[in-house]
C-alpha cells in the first residue's frame, strides 16, 4: 500500500478535510476515494498508469479523485482551474489523457471539446452516487504518480512526472524536517496543481494524518476569519500572500490586530517559498503574527531541497541548509564545484528529483549533468553556512505570485496578434508579485490595450497576462539579432 495512506487506514475516525462542503473523515475519504477508483476502472483489472486530468475545487472532491487515480493505478494530472481552453487542451494533449473527472462548474468549458476528441468527461458526484467496488491493483512506488507543469526556458510548459517514490521521498522529508504530526491542522490556500500546495501542504497533512482545511479562492479577510477560529496551528504560503495579509491586517481596528495576533503567536509553524521572500515582508510578519517565516526553496522538478530550519536559526533572505536525504552542490559553468563564498548553480540529486519531462526524452537529458545532477538554473551562494539565492540564469523566466512564467510562452501568443509587429517580455521587481509581467510591443498600427487584454484572457491565464506595457518604434538588438532584454527594464521604472 501506498505510504500517503497509512494514517488513514490508522484513524479512519480522525478529521482528514474540512472545506465549503462540511468536515470529512479519513474513513470516509477513504470510502470516497475507492469509490472513485472503481468507476475509473470501470471493470479493468488496472488503469496501469494511463493519465487521468481532473479539474475540481480543492476540498473532499478533489483528495477523494487524486487518490482514486492512485489507487486505480493512473497518473494524476491536476488541471489549472483558471486555465483558458487553449492552456487546459494543452495539458491534456500533452498527457493523452483520456479520462477526464471535473464538477459540474468546470463541465462546460471541457464538455465540446472531450465530445469531439472522444475523451470520457465524468461528473465527480456521479462517481459517487452509485456504489461501486472492484479490486484495486498492487501500486508499486516506481511507477508514474503525477504530472505537474511547469514553465521553463522552452516557450510551451514541461509535464514533470514524478513516480509514487519521488513523491514519498518528498513527502517523507518534509514531515521529517517541519515535525508534522497528526495532532497537526494546516489551511490550504494555494493552488494544487503545483507542488507547494500539493505536496507541502496537501500529501503532508494527509501522510501525517493531520487535519487538512481548504479556503478557495484566496480571500485575505477569510484566511483571518478562520485563524480566528483557533484551530490552524500550520500555515504555508508564498510571499505574495503573506504581502496581501500584511495589507489586510493593516486595515484593521487596534483592537482586531491585537485579538488575531492573539490567535497566530501559538501556531506551530508558518513558511513562505515558491519566490524569494522579501525582508521587508518577513519583518512585517513577524510584528503582525509573532513569527519568523522558516523560508525554503524548491521546484517542481525536485520538490523541496533546501530549507531554514524547524529549530534554530531562520536568516532573513536566506534559505538554509540542505534538506536531509537531499545532495546539493554549487558549481561554474564547467560544472566543477565552486568554494564556499563564491556563487555557482545550484544542482540536485535525490530520491525527490522527478522522472522525466513527460514526452520529452531530449529535454529531460538536458536537464541533468552526465552524472545524474539535476540542473535549477537558480544561482546561489553559501554564507556563514546558509545559501542565498541571487537570481536565476535565465532572464526570460519570471516568478510572479509564485508562479512559474516564461517570457517566451506569453511573447509566441503576443506574436500571433495581428497588429503586434514585435514584442519581448521581461519581469519587473514588484513588492507585492515578486516581478510583475511587463511587455514592450511594436505594433503595425495603433493598438487598444484593453481590447488587447480580452484578447489574451482567452488565450493566456491572467497570472501570466503582461501587466504593464510600452510601445517602440523597434527592439535594442545585440550584434547576433538578440534583443537586449536588460536594456528594456529601465522603461517600466
Ligand atoms: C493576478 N493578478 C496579478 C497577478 N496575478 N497581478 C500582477 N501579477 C500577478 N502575478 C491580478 C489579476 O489580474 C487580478 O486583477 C487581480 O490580481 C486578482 O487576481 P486573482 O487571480 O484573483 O489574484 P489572487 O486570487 O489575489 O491571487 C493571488 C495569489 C495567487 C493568491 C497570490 O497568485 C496564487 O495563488 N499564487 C500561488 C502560486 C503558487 O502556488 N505557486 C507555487 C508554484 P484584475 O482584477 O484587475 O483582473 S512554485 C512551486 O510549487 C515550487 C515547487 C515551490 O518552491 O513552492
Ligand atoms: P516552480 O518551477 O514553479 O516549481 O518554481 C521553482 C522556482 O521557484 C525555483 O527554481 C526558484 O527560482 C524559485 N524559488 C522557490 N523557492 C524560492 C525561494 N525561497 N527563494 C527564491 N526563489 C525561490
């Protein structure tokens, strides 16, 4: 059996989820999830790793779906619940995935085009309306478990497969490292087709047998609301959000602070990750909620490798030491390790680091040395035993919100506008976002900007839609043709 499962076959009584539904038992996800498992089999013996995309609020629905696919033997493909067509057929065609498991909100978007390409569209309450047994396959931990996607250096996002024992080892750390227990109560906000609220948030509570509560979508005023209810003692975000808390709590009454400050000092522990996070933010935390964020760093392909410790000292603007069971080193560009104090690449290897990029044996090789290191393309160096990031070896990728973006995906889709001649996309420092979307355009002819923003939002996520633009006559171009992406930052200042 699966280790994610153990705790719920140990306490079946104990509170797995609470979301806008009510409050579930493991027993009762437990029920729930091979319900599921058997109509996704629908008499087959295994799905034997077929892809399975589903598209659900986060809360009962959608543990009960992702561990059905699991025990029915698929790959798990979580699908962006603000994704336009366009980005969700990618996903799906990149996947073959020919099982679809949505609610009824997300049907119609889907319902068309799974009718035209013969994809089996499965409302997730029907699943459970009739009940359902079958017996379930062996899963063993070296096949696939999940394809999550990820924006790199490639302009069309990368599926990265991570088998069962990736993921445990990713897990299994992380309950190490940040001594989860099931007395635990954590509350998900983030999104869960990636990793931080998947995998930190999600598989942790559900391997400790911890209480998991979500909140969809993220609203400041509610995330204070239910801390006020006493019960959350975890509480993981990026830096944006704890941004948006921070400017939330400012809004409040003397009074409010002081009762919520109340209810955050005895939290057991609260991180930030997925963006550097800045030291103006982690003071100002630490003021509203009595703690010192534990800031760590990982991605998707490896799930977390480096973090502040649980116990000991937490460095502004640093991200700790090596997660145990993880080997880190920093090298040059010849790939030899660089001595302490001097910045290099950061490169990984472990039980965590991901498979392969689904479909794409040429991009996987590239991504890891010849003696199987896992290349980050972030840039640290180590200081009195702590790294610190300093910035990432590509300009054309871009964190905003902790979200993964690249220049290249969004300039492909700007391109293919008819008035857009040129254009080149870069990030912009923001305190709020990280870096904030910005794209300089030559047009053919005048260009109505908001008429270009509905345009996009059918095209793009609004997470990735350019926020700010400028419009020149031509791009700066290097000797090679290259734009000189650093030349254009100065024009958003
Ligand atoms: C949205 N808006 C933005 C951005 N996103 N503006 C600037 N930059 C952005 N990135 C605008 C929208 O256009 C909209 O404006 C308004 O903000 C509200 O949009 P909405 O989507 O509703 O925003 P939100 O709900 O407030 O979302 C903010 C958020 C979200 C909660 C911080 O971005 C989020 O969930 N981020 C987390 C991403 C994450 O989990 N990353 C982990 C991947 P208007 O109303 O004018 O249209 S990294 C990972 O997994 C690795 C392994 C790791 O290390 O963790
Ligand atoms: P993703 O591919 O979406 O998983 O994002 C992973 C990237 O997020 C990493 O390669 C880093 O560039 C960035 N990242 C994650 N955590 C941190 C952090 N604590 N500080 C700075 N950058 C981070």
């Amino acid at each position: 059996m699966l280790s994610i499962f153990n705790q719920a076959q140990r306490h079946p009584n104990s509170t797995a989820i609470l979301d806008s539904t009510g409050e579930y038992s493991y027993g009762s996800l437990w029920e729930k999830s091979s319900q599921i498992a058997a109509y996704l089999l629908e008499g087959q013996a295994d799905l034997n790793q077929a892809r399975v995309g589903f598209m659900l609020s986060p809360g009962i629905n959608y543990v009960a779906t992702l561990w059905g696919i699991w025990k029915a033997g698929g790959i798990a493909v979580p699908l962006c619940l603000t994704y336009p067509l366009p980005s969700l057929t990618y996903v799906i065609e990149d996947t073959n995935a020919m099982l679809l498991v949505v609610e009824p909100m997300y049907q119609g978007i889907l319902q068309d085009y799974a009718l035209e390409k013969g994809i089996r569209l499965l409302d997730v309450n029907h699943l459970q309306q009739k009940k359902a047994t079958a017996s379930l396959p062996q899963i063993e931990v070296d096949r696939g478990a999940l394809i999550l996607y990820t924006s790199g250096t490639t302009s069309l996002p990368k599926g990265v497969l991570s088998t069962h024992a990736n993921l445990e080892a990713q897990i299994s750390t992380l309950i190490h490292a940040w001594e989860w227990t099931a007395s635990d109560h954590t509350l998900c906000l983030l999104p869960l087709h990636h990793v931080h609220g998947l995998v930190n948030v999600t598989c942790c509570a559900l391997w400790a047998g911890a209480t998991l509560q979500f909140l969809h979508p993220f609203q400041a005023e509610e995330v204070f609301s239910i801390f006020l209810d006493g019960k959350v003692n975890v509480f993981m975000a990026v830096p944006t959000i704890y941004f948006k808390l921070i400017a939330e709590f400012d809004s409040y009454s003397e009074n409010q602070k002081k009762a919520l400050t109340n209810c955050m000092s005895p939290f057991r522990l609260m991180v930030s990750g997925s963006a550097a996070l800045p030291a103006s933010v982690m003071e100002r935390w630490k003021a509203v909620s009595g703690h010192t964020l534990l800031e760590r760093y990982g991605m998707t392909e490896i799930g977390m490798a480096i973090s502040n410790p649980y116990r000991g000292e937490r460095r502004t603007g640093a991200i700790g030491t090596p997660l145990s069971g993880v080997q880190v080193r920093l090298v040059d560009e010849d790939y030899e390790e660089v001595a302490i104090g001097t910045p290099g690449e950061i490169q990984v290897k472990g039980p965590g680091v991901f498979a392969s990029y689904w479909g794409k044996a040429e991009a996987t090789q590239k991504a890891f040395t010849e003696d199987g290191w896992f290349k980050t393309g972030d840039i640290a160096v180590v200081e009195r035993g702590y790294y610190r990031i300093l910035g990432r070896d590509s300009i054309d990728i871009i964190k905003s919100g902790g979200y993964k973006i690249s220049a290249l995906e969004i300039e492909e889709v700007l391109r293919s506008h008819a008035l857009i001649k040129d254009c080149a996309v870069i990030g912009i420092p923001n305190e709020e976002w990280g870096e904030l979307v910005a794209a300089v355009l030559v047009t053919e002819a005048a260009l109505d900007l908001s008429e270009l923003k509905d345009w996009l939002k059918e095209r793009l996520p609004s997470y990735k839609s350019p926020k700010v633009y400028q419009i020149l006559a031509d791009l700066p171009r290097n000797a090679m043709g290259k734009v000189v992406k650093n030349e254009l930052k100065p024009l958003f200042s």
